[in-house]
C-alpha cells in the first residue's frame, strides 16, 4: 500500500489536492488509515490510467468520469462473460 504522498511522488505533476479530489469524486478508491489515505497497488494502477487518459486524449473532468465509468463497466461484463467464453 502507498500512502497520497508516495502516490504524488511517483507521478509527476499530480499534486495530492487533485489526487484528493478525485477521491472526494469517486473516481479513485483509496482507504483511510487514521488521518492518512493509503492506496493499493490496483488503486495506483487506476490513477495511471487516469493520467494517461487526460494526457493522451486530454479529457476534462466530466469527460473522464464518464470514460471511467464505461471502462469499468466494460471491465465488468468481460468478468462476467470470462467464464462464458468457452463453452458453446
């Protein structure tokens, strides 16, 4: 797990009040340790993500979030149908 500090870090450029914020917006899961945010490596993974998609595309806000949400729900049904796959 990483702290929002060592997550900042890592990144450059993402400063925690943005990190924050798009925890604050549902767009990052992280877990509250005491008075701290900690991350998980799959966390980490999404805020990867979330960069990438701003620079490449250079989405706003509101357009990320609802990449986001469609990614997610891709991701979903590909679980779901995983299984599914094969047979037939």
């Amino acid at each position: 797990m990483m702290t929002l500090e060592l997550v900042c870090a890592r990144f450059q450029g993402l400063a925690p009040e943005e990190l924050r914020g798009w925890v604050a917006a549902g767009l990052v899961r992280a877990d509250p340790e005491g008075e701290a945010l900690v991350f998980q490596e799959i966390d980490v993974a999404r805020i990867a993500l979330i960069l990438e998609l701003r620079e490449t595309l250079a989405l706003e806000e509101d357009a990320l979030a609802l990449v986001l949400s469609l990614l997610d729900q891709i991701y979903a049904l590909r679980r779901r149908l995983g299984g599914r796959l094969g047979e037939g």
